[in-house]
C-alpha cells in the first residue's frame, strides 16, 4: 500500500466529513495527573492499546519579561504544556503528555528584545508507532476505498485490498461486511501496521487487517 493512496482517502475524507476533535490524552486506560503550576490537576484518560514510553525530553521557551518574578517557573510550566502536548515529530512521535519537569536552565537575556530563553528538562509519555505493530483502534471514518481508525493521536488508512477477501463495501451505513465480521463507524478494531511515513510534524500509518486474529473487536 503506497503512501500516497493514504494521502488521496485522506484528502476526500477531510472534504466530505467534518470531525470534531478530542481533548482527551489516552494510554490504556491510564489515568494521568498533572500538576499545572497553579495549583489545578489536569486529569486525562488515555484509552489506546499501543506501545508508549517515558521519554527525557527539552524545550526552548523565551518568556516575555512581563512574566519575569515569583511565579516565572508556573508561566514557564504552562508554556512547555501549551507548546508540546498533542504535538508530533518524526523523530520523536507523539507527545501525549508532560509527567514531571526535570530542570530548568538558568534564563539568558537575547539582545535587542528583553526576553529571556530558557531551557526547560522535562520527563513526557511518548507514543512512537513502528512498523509490524498490532494495535486496537476506533473507526473513525468507512468509505469505498477502506477505512480509517484512529490510535490514539495516529491516524491508520486500512486500504480494501489490505481486508479478507470476503470483506464486501456496503453503502447502507456506510461498512465491510464479511462472513462473520462487520467493520463501520465507532466500531473497535485489532490491526496491524505495514507501512509509516515520518514527516517533520506528523506521523501518516497504513495497516492491514489481513492477517490471523485480526479485524473487528466483538
């Protein structure tokens, strides 16, 4: 499965659906508090069944000198949250969430502007998909062409020709029906990645439901 057929259901898929996002940062049914710096715990339910890890990451902040004083160090934690969580490299992969910061650099004043860089230590759970993982998904969209389903922040294109031979497109509903499964809308399904294409800021996967033990959650 090319790539670039992901890129084209992905492209009529965003013209003819309007998908409302969510806030929610999913592990496995992990829940994870986060201490914001104001004295407020965010608590977020992560339900994707993937390969995650703790990773020691840095961050660059220049802080404005308006923030300089005795609650610099919540600006500066508010900041890394703002600017990291949700956000994807092809080096790294997802960041789902900031755990802890580690240490934070001594601040240097950039000439000419007044603000002060800082460089923020911190510990964040990270999802990196690799190629022949199996992993749980949720429906998200059927057309003729196959399916998407999201994991977690990963969006998978599973291409008609990567399902069981028996699998057939129905247009009432829309779904795949096969002998005994049914894949369609907010439905779960067990598949696996064959293919991933890393770019600066996102991560584009294909799977395959081809295979043994694989295909709709029942």
């Amino acid at each position: 499965m090319a790539m670039d057929e992901y890129v084209g259901a992905k492209e009529g898929r965003e013209n003819n659906e309007h998908d409302n996002a969510s806030d929610e940062a999913v592990l496995g049914g992990l829940m994870v508090t986060m201490n914001t710096g104001a004295g407020n715990k965010d608590e977020r339910t992560v339900v994707f069944d993937a390969v995650v890890e703790n990773r020691n990451l840095s961050h660059t902040i220049n802080l404005h000198p308006s923030y300089y004083g005795p609650h610099m160090k919540e600006f500066l934690m508010r900041n890394l949250h703002g600017d990291v969580e949700g956000t994807c490299s092809g080096r790294v992969g997802f960041i789902i969430c900031v755990l802890t910061i580690t240490n934070i650099s001594p601040g240097k004043v950039l000439p000419g502007s007044g603000l002060a860089e800082f460089v923020v230590h911190y510990q964040a759970i990270v999802f990196k998909p690799y190629k022949g993982e199996v992993v749980d998904a949720i429906v998200t969209s059927v057309n003729q062409i196959g399916f998407f389903a999201d994991v977690g922040p990963l969006q998978v294109f599973v291409a008609q020709k990567l399902m069981p031979s028996d699998f057939k497109f129905d247009s009432n509903g829309p779904c795949y029906r096969g002998d005994d499964q049914m894949i369609e809308k907010n439905g779960q399904v067990r598949l696996k990645i064959v293919g991933l294409k890393h770019q600066a800021t996102q991560i584009n996967a294909v799977g395959t439901i081809k295979e043994d033990y694989l295909g709709q959650i029942q």
